[in-house]
C-alpha cells in the first residue's frame, strides 16, 4: 500500500519540483461549480485545477493513472481532500482525461513538475 507515502528532492530555492507522492485521486462534485476555492479562484470543471493539503497554490502537477499510464497536468489552486488515502482532488475535466468518472476514484502518481 503506497498511500500517503511520498520523496522530497527540493531545490536550492525551496521548491518542490520533483516532489512525488501516490495515493488516490478523487474528482469534485457538481455542487462546487463557480464556488470560491481556498485561493480565491473560482471552481470550474472545465479547467485542469487540483486541490492538494499543502502544496502551493499555482504549482504544476502531473498526475498519472497508474492503471494505464495516462497523465494530466493540473495547476494546484484549493486545498484538500481530508479523506484518509486520498492525495489529490481533481477538476471533473481532469479526472476525466485519465479515468473514468464513473470509478470516482483512481490510483495516482503525483510529481511537482515546471
């Protein structure tokens, strides 16, 4: 079980470019359509946004499905999930280019990327 594990390989300036963790990713429900995130930038599916506990805000996430290796690079702007397991939280948009939205959930690998 790879949950919640996770390297941190930062930069001289502190970054965390090449930070990876993996764990399950999650997608937001309807009901948080056009509502503020924890950055102030309002919600919207069709953007390719995450919600990570610390990461942040405007850091670039590659998420990759590690069930078939398809990947999505998603801008870290809200903060969450709170569910034990759970690493990432994504836009339905970018959920849904590397997994099924029926699934509501997926087996991901994160990495902090330029």
């Amino acid at each position: 079980m790879l949950a919640g594990c996770s390297t941190i390989q930062s930069g001289s300036s502190g970054d965390k470019i090449n930070f990876t963790e993996s764990g399950q990713a999650s997608y937001y429900s309807d009901k948080h359509q056009n509502r503020k995130t924890a950055s102030g930038a309002l919600y919207t599916h069709s953007q390719k946004t995450a919600a990570h506990r610390s990461l942040p805000f405007g850091s670039n996430v590659k998420v990759i499905n590690t069930s078939n290796g398809k990947s999505v690079i998603v801008k870290i702007n809200d903060r969450g999930p709170f569910v034990k397991g759970r690493i990432i939280d994504l836009s339905k948009s970018a959920f849904s280019s590397i997994g099924n939205i029926s699934s509501g959930l997926i087996n991901v690998k994160i990495e902090v990327v330029q």
